[in-house]
C-alpha cells in the first residue's frame, strides 16, 4: 500500500526533478522534463532563474513524524501528526496533504501548518492528483476525489473494490490498483471502468516508455496500454512492494530488500541487495536511488545497484516526496526546510536580509479587504494562537486570541488615529480599556489631581470653585451654597465618572475633589492661608475662623494661585 512518484509543490517556485510539471511565476508559465526548464511565456520576474540550489527530500513515518533529508541523508523533524502512521504525501494547490492510517488527510502549507483536514473514515493508501482534483483511495476500496478539505465527491467504481493499494495518471485517465489484482481507470469526471483481475495485488504503479508498468505483490511485473490490456512481463519470484523510474530503467523495490532493474522490455536483473528488511519507499535524489527499508535505515543507491547506508531514521518511511526549490536571481535560497531571502545561509524558517537598507515584510490585501499574521501552535490536529489582521474596511489593527475554547476573540485593537484598546474595539482615547489594570510599581502622570466629570447647567472655567446641586448640576459657587464640591480642573491626574464624556447631549466639566489645583482668589492670598468661598462667584478668598475651610494656598498671590483641595470637607 506503499507508492512514491514525484510531485511537484510550490513556494514561491518550487519544481519536482524527474517529473513533468506546470508551475507558474507571476502569471508565466514554465515547464520542466527531466531538469531542463524551459518558458512557455516570458517570464515576468525580470531575473534569472537557478537551478543548482540543493534539493530535500521530504519524507512521512510510520510514527507520524515528518522528516526532511539533504543528499547526505542529514535529516530533520518537522513536524508529528498524532494518530500516527502516514502512509501517503502528495503536493496539491501549493499544500502539502498528509494522509493517515487512521482515516485523517491533512491540508498543510509550506511550513507544515495543517489548519483543516478531513477525516475518510478508513486508512488512505492512496493520493494521486489528476485533472485538477486530489483523488483519495482508501483500504476500504473507496475512491474520492477532493478539490480543498470542506467536501469530497465519492467515485463509484464499475465493480467492488478491495482495498486501494496504488493510482497513478496514464493516457489521460486516472489508474487504479487494488490489493486483490483489480485494474480500474477513470475519467476527469469519475467515470471509471474495469480492466479486470490482473492476479495478484498492484502494489504500486509507474508510467514508463509510454506504457502503465504494475508492480504485483505476487512477483509479476505487467505492462499496460491505454486500453487497460496488460502482459505479464514475469515473475521476478520476490514479493514486489515498490516500483519508480531510475537512469532510464525501471527499478523495482522487494519486501526481501532486494532492487530489481528492469529495461522496457522486460528483461530485469536482481541486484540482490539484500538490505535487511523489506523496501518501503524510493524515491530519485541528487542523481541517486533513495531506499527506505523497514527497519527504519535510508539508503543511498547508485545506478549498478550498490547502496550505501546513511543512517536509521528512527522509523520506516511510508512515503517520500522530492522538492526542489529554485533561486530567483539569488534572492530566495532554501535548504532542510528553512528558506533565506537576500541570504544563502538562513538560519530560521524565514531568515531576511536586506542587502542595502532595511529589510521589510509586506503583507498587501485589496481595497477594503484583510490581511493576516498568525502565530500558532499545533496540537493534535488544532491549532492555538494569535493573530494579527488588518481591516481594510474599517483601518483598524486587531490582535485577536484563537483556538482557545472559551477565550476565543479580540483582545487588542489599534485605530489610525493612534487610540488603542484593550477589550476595547473601538478605542476613543489613547489608551481605553475595558476591566480593570493591575499597576506594580508606580503610576506616572504629569497632572495632580483627582477629578470627576459632573454634569453642569452653566459655562465653568478651569479654577473656579463650583458647587453641587439638587439637580445633579454643577455650578460657579456662591457664598452660603450648601454643597461646596471641589474646583474646575484642567489636567487632572486620574479622571472618574469618564463615561459622561462620550455623552454629546450635556455640557460636562472635570470638578477636582483632591490635590493640587490652580483656583481662582479675590484678593491677595498668602502660602498657607485656609480659604473659602468667596462674595464673586466662582472664586475663593482667604477664610476667617469661623468659615468653611475648602483649600489651602501653596503660594502667595492673586488671580490665579496654586492650592491644595482636602477630601472629606
């Protein structure tokens, strides 16, 4: 139930060697056969394109992990599904699909980030992409085909299938292969019909000198034309697991560990490798026949069939998919899965460096729409995290919390105006939260009062002293007023009762009731004078003994004098 065949995945460019591809560069078209890329439309990057950066070979374990291996067999993780085993890797619209054992298919991008997937409900063992779609063969002898991870279409084949063992793509259909011997071919619309029992299970399959070639676990390599009648090009007496196409031949992989190479005749020679444990996967690299064995061992195989042993990979390989990236006038570089725009030694993910100024990263979404930066975490299968996204529509900033049942939502906004708010989306200060702040250490603020928003019938002036009435209105104090509140401020320190602010249908004034305050005196006044409420309205005057006390002057003056306003009065 095991295939490798040459995908071809895209980054910003990528292409698949060995492979027959359409891959597009800013609207040009480039096709590749076998290394050589050539332009079917002028390209319109301005800059020359490389081949010659170093490919990876990425490949999916039985413990769910993927690894991705240089030539010299250096490998890295990547990234661990849970549910364990993956059994098949294809590159589809520029994402990596991801199929387990246990029924899920992952959608993932460039950096294995896998948001969606879709659960099949038996094992994938087959992935194949064929008129645009993304075709699913299942144990069960299901056949699918998807085009993103919100639906799929069921394909009805003419006759009960066992379970799906291999696809592959010849003469414009889509073939497929059962573990029963089963030879099925379908059309871009999922018309299939049968080709009938081809004996034993078709393990794999390989499109080579212009005919379908079926691996069979029963020995026997067959030859296929578009017709679907296929010769028996013998029984090679191995229990056939793998096949792939290796310096102009056909090479097949055997559960005994042996490679067998095959001419288009037939005529097939056992290299007789004797690995150790069964072949798993192949795939070409570097001018190179890579092996997987069973045991978990990656191999390094040259075209006389000797292979060299690069290491135990800690589990076998299911499958294994070849990218290679290609240089665009030098500026974007990747290796081992991490890529380098401006550098050719990235050490990160994501590694930019600016040859002259400094380097920058736009994220460009179109008039009146959004765009995104999202920090995330994965954990089986689901994703937590953070986001930043932009709207276009109301030029806002948000940085929204994601994943976490429960606590999902907007945390942060930030307007063009500068206002920013926490729990806040649309901040009307500077700073607006909603709930409540937690200071360590000390509040800093250049005023130096405490003041409350009051409601007032009446124009007030910052440094008159007003007075409460029955009416819940302030107003310029009068001698003998019952309800002396405080003084008109004009920076407070700390501001309460603010939401009175956003109300357009009052006039409202910030009345201070403690600290330091400029005040309006009669008079002369001296530092350290009690003063009250004086004959002018809205004005204060030294205080006899007998007098209601309110402040007390911190300067010697008149007009304008500085005072302290005591609480409590």
């Amino acid at each position: 139930m095991k295939k490798i065949f040459p995908y071809c995945f895209c980054l910003s460019l990528y292409f698949a060697a060995n492979c027959l591809a359409q891959v597009t560069v800013d609207g040009s078209g480039l096709m590749m056969d076998k290394g050589t890329i050539t332009a079917n439309r002028p390209v319109a990057m301005g800059d020359s394109i490389h081949a010659s950066i170093p490919a990876n070979l990425w490949a999916g374990q039985h413990d769910g992990k993927i690894k991705i291996c240089d030539s010299e067999g250096n490998c890295v993780n990547r990234n661990t599904f849970s549910g364990g085993e993956i059994n098949e890797i294809a590159v589809y619209n520029g994402r990596i699909w991801v199929g387990q054992e246990n029924g899920y298919l992952y959608s993932c991008d460039s950096a294995l980030n896998c948001p969606s997937y879709m659960v099949m409900g038996s094992a994938i063992s087959a992935l194949e992409i064929f008129d645009g779609k993304l075709w699913i063969g299942l144990f069960s002898g299901t056949l699918r085909y998807s085009t993103d991870t919100s639906s799929y279409t069921q394909v009805d084949l003419p006759e009960p299938a066992y379970a799906i063992w291999s696809m592959a793509v010849y003469d414009g259909r889509i073939w497929i292969g059962d573990n029963s011997g089963g030879l099925f071919s379908c059309d871009g619309d999922g018309a299939c019909r049968s080709h009938g029992d081809q004996g034993g299970g078709i393990v794999d399959m390989a499109v080579f000198e212009g005919r379908l070639w079926l691996a069979q676990d029963d020995g026997h390599l067959r030859s296929c034309d578009g017709g679907g009648a296929c010769a028996d090009m013998g029984d090679q007496e191995e229990v056939l697991s793998q096949i792939e196409i290796f310096a102009d031949h056909l090479w097949l992989g055997a559960n005994s560990g042996n490679l067998i190479e095959c001419d288009s005749q037939g005529n097939c020679d056992n290299h007789e490798n004797n690995l150790g444990a069964p072949v798993w996967a192949m795939s070409v690299f570097e001018g190179y026949l890579f092996v997987s064995d069973g045991s978990g061992t990656l191999w390094r195989c040259r075209t006389n069939g000797s292979c060299g042993d690069l290491g135990d990979k800690g589990e076998p390989v299911e499958d294994m998919v070849l990218f290679t990236p290609v240089g665009l006038g030098n500026t974007l570089y990747t290796q081992a899965g991490q890529t380098g725009i401006g550098t050719t030694e990235p050490y990160e993910e994501l590694d930019i460096m600016a040859q002259d100024g400094t380097p920058s990263l736009r994220l460009t979404a179109n008039n009146g729409e959004e765009s995104s930066l999202q920090l995330y975490e994965v954990t089986g299968g689901s994703f937590f995290g953070w986001e930043f996204l932009y709207s276009g529509s109301s030029d806002k900033l948000h940085l929204y919390s994601r994943g976490f049942s429960g606590n999902e939502g907007i945390r942060m906004t930030w307007r063009k105006d500068g206002h920013v708010g926490i729990g806040q989306t649309d901040p009307q200060y500077p700073l607006d939260v909603t709930g409540s702040i937690n200071v360590t250490g000390s509040y800093l603020t250049n005023g130096s009062d405490y003041a409350e928003l009051f409601p007032s019938t009446r124009p007030c002036s910052p440094g008159q002293v007003v007075s409460l009435h029955e009416d819940k209105n302030v107003r310029p104090s009068v001698k003998g007023d019952p309800f002396v509140l405080g003084i008109v401020s004009e920076n407070p320190s700390v501001l309460g009762n603010a939401g009175l602010e956003t109300s357009n249908s009052v006039r409202k004034v910030p009345v201070a009731l403690l600290g330091r305050v400029m005040a309006t005196v009669t008079g002369t006044v001296r530092f350290g004078d009690w003063l009250t409420v004086s004959e002018t309205p809205g004005t204060l005057r030294a205080a006899r003994k007998d007098e209601e006390r309110i402040a007390r002057a911190m300067e010697t003056g008149t007009g304008s004098v500085e005072v302290f306003l005591f609480g409590g009065r």
